[in-house]
C-alpha cells in the first residue's frame, strides 16, 4: 500500500512541474496544461498527507 502512495504522489510532483516544461516548449496548449496540473494537484493534496504521517512513538 505505502509504494501505491508513493506512486501516486510522483505522479503528482511529476504532472505539477512537467506541464509547465512542456507549454514552454510550444509542445501542449495552455488548456491542456491547465488540466494536467489540476490532476498533479489532486493526486499530490491527496496521497501527500498519508507520506507525511509520523508514527507515535511515546507509547
């Protein structure tokens, strides 16, 4: 389960930063690029927080 967030969480780093690479170039368009970073953003905000967890160790 915790390499599926990892994953995921790639995905979402890599569809966040690669669309802007891409729309530079004259590659994509604007809209496209629009929604791939909207993708990157949910994939990031939902699998980041579970990455981030800390286990409770005072017990």
């Amino acid at each position: 389960m915790k390499i599926l967030i990892i994953i995921s969480s790639i995905i979402g780093l890599i569809l966040t930063i690669l669309p802007s690479i891409l729309l530079f170039n004259g590659t994509i368009t604007a809209d496209i690029q629009k929604n791939l970073m909207i993708a990157g953003m949910v994939f990031w905000f939902i699998s980041a927080p579970f990455l981030m967890k800390k286990k409770n160790t005072a017990e």
